[in-house]
C-alpha cells in the first residue's frame, strides 16, 4: 500500500462544529501522525493542523469529509514522499 505525507490546515469558524470535527479525526486516528490546535480566542477561531501518513484516498476522503462541516475550512498540503508499506 502507497502511503503519502500531507498537512492539513483546518480553521474552526462555529464552536458548535467542533465535536463533529473530533470525531471525524477519531475515525482517521491511525493515520494521523500529529496534532496541533490554537484556540484564536481574539478571533473567535480555533486553527488545527494535522499531520497524516496514509494513502491518497483516504487523504482527499478525510479532507472532503472535513470541508463539508458548517462553519470549518480546510486546505491539504501533499508531500512527494510516497512510501510503500
């Protein structure tokens, strides 16, 4: 199976959608590598980023599946290093 690097940057816009956003990331938890969250509290944003290690397809599902959330923007930053395990 190819696996790929990527960074997602995700902006937090609705607190209400947060808890939806956690268990989406739950579901992926194998593939994630690392996380880090900033409560903007100034701006009354949250910004999330992720570091994941999976397979294309799951990178662009996890992606497409966190962008359809109210109020959450998403943006996917891919790697070349592809890696085969």
């Amino acid at each position: 199976m190819e696996t790929r690097i990527a960074v997602m940057g995700i902006i937090v816009e609705k607190t209400e959608s947060v808890e939806l956003l956690n268990a989406i990331l739950h579901d992926y938890g194998e593939y994630i590598v690392g996380r880090m969250g900033i409560p903007y509290r100034k701006k009354n944003v949250n910004i999330v980023s992720i570091a994941v290690d999976a397979p294309q397809d799951m990178i662009s599902a996890l992606s497409g599946k966190i962008g359809k959330i109210d109020g959450v923007s998403v943006k996917t930053a891919y790697s070349n290093v592809i890696t085969n395990e």
